[in-house]
C-alpha cells in the first residue's frame, strides 16, 4: 500500500472509530496534531485508536513514550505502520 493510501485510511479510521461526527477524513492534515489544539483527542481516544490500529491495520502500538511520538499525527502513524510491516 503506498504511503498516501495508509494515510487516507488513517484518517477514515480515526473518523470512523472514533466517532468524530462532523468531521470529514480529507479536513484532517497530515501532520496535524491530533491531541491538545489539534484533532483534540485525548487518552480514551488513543487507547481506543491504538486498538483499532492493531485490529484493522496489524500493527501493535507501543505504550509510553513510544505512543505518544507515533501518535503525534497521522503521517507518524502511516511512518510507524510502514516501518513495522516493511520490518
């Protein structure tokens, strides 16, 4: 899968998952923030997403300090599920 793709499926995951009504996938940036003045997500919302990743995509998330740099926006996300699966 090529790096856009991932990315586009990211966001149709973070969407979907976690209920974010109102929002649209392509208004999510790909290096937005996606806790504090970003997405505004918070630690329910990652744990939630984490799983959803290890579910859908096959990718385990870290937990910690490793979380928080993989989840600092979608392109970390797609880097980390791309290093792993390439791995």
């Amino acid at each position: 899968m090529d790096a856009a793709r991932l990315r586009t499926e990211i966001k149709e995951l973070i969407v979907t998952e976690l209920n974010l009504k109102g929002r649209l996938p392509q208004t999510i940036e790909d290096e937005m923030p996606l806790f504090g003045a970003g997405l505004g997500l918070d630690s329910l919302d990652a744990l939630q997403l984490a799983m959803s990743i290890e579910e859908k995509l096959g990718v385990r998330i870290p937990e910690g300090e490793e979380a928080r740099e993989i989840f600092r926006s979608v392109r970390a996300i797609a880097d980390h599920v791309a290093k792993v699966r390439g791995a």
